[in-house]
C-alpha cells in the first residue's frame, strides 16, 4: 500500500512570480473543473488541499478510477522528488554526458553522489549551485541536469496531486500554456 502523487513543477518560475502564476494555475484548473476551488482536508502531509472537481476525467488518461486526494500547490524553493528510490544517473546539461551513481547491478560508485548532494543542499539554501561534469569537466546549473526518471527538479512551483490516474499528454500541456508556455516537468513517485 502507499500513497501516489504526480507533481508537476513549473522549471520557470521564478521566486518572484511562484503565488502569482499559482493562482493563474489553480484558476485554470477550476474553470475547467478538474478541481473544486474550496479547501479540504484531502491531500497528505498538509492542513488542506483542493479537491478533485466535477471534471477531473479530463485530466486523466484512464477513468477507471477516481482520485481519492486532492491538489496542493508548493510556492516556495523546492527540491521536488519522487519520494522512494535514489537516481540511477544525472545528465550533463553542456556534453550530454552520464554522471553513474550505481553500476548495472546496482552497486553504488563510491564518491559519485557527494558533488550532486552538495550541491542539492546548496541549492535548497541559496537558490544557486553548480556540479562539475565528470566527463567535459564544465560547471553545469544544478537546475539544468536532467535525472533518471524524472528523480527530481528544483523550483519555486509546484501543482501536487495526490492519489490521481495518470495524466493526459493533453492536461499537461493545457496547464503549461496556462502558466504562460512555461517549460513543466511531471514526476511522479509514491511515499
């Protein structure tokens, strides 16, 4: 047993506009009704949430179950994850390259973590950290590394569901183009 979520991080938002391009999101949802626009006690780990909204099958790729949690909406710096499990790998943003932190049989590579952990705890208190590519040796925004699996992402935004059927193609991109275009990330983990 466990609990699912699937968020989806707006990678460009920035601190400054987090609570507003919150509200035009979560405006959005509720117009198309995929949630209710009141508070309830429906997500894990918070006081409140929104509940799942008269159309939330839109937003879904199978209807063969309805959502049991509701949404809620993290506006502050968030390493976002994908809650269980480590990353196999991170992707260099300049040479494409593969930083391993395990091998095939996954046996962990001694010392492989520690930049990318460094420099994750950098970024929860700043905002700011780069990781040096093992192969073009090239200092690469933390924030522009890709992972294994979509293990994280780091912004200010946030659209949090819990215990919701997957998302369509067509859900995402209509939230995108509601934060106006931005680039959106969909992890998706279980706690």
């Amino acid at each position: 047993m466990g609990n699912y979520f699937q968020t989806i991080v707006d990678l460009d938002a920035a601190h400054a506009d987090a609570r507003t391009l919150a509200g035009r999101g979560l405006e959005w949802l509720v117009s198309e009704g995929i949630v209710r626009a009141e508070l309830t006690d429906c997500v894990l780990g918070a006081p409140s949430g929104y509940p799942p909204g008269p159309s939330w099958a839109e937003a879904v790729g199978q209807e063969d179950w309805e959502p049991s949690g509701g949404l809620r909406i993290e506006t502050s710096r968030t390493v976002f994850d994908c809650g269980q499990g480590e990353p196999r790998f991170a992707v260099c943003p300049h040479c494409a390259g593969r930083a391993d932190f395990s091998t095939d049989r996954l046996e962990e590579i001694e010392g492989a973590w520690e930049p990318f952990g460094e420099a994750i705890d950098a970024w929860s208190d700043t905002g700011s950290a780069a990781v040096a590519c093992p192969h073009c040796r090239r200092p690469g925004d933390l924030t522009a590394w890709t992972w294994s699996d979509d293990c994280f992402a780091f912004g200010y935004l946030g659209f949090e569901f819990w215990d919701w059927p997957d998302f369509s193609p067509g859900f995402l991109e209509g939230l995108s183009r509601a934060l106006g275009g931005h680039r959106t990330v969909l992890m998706a983990g279980k706690l």
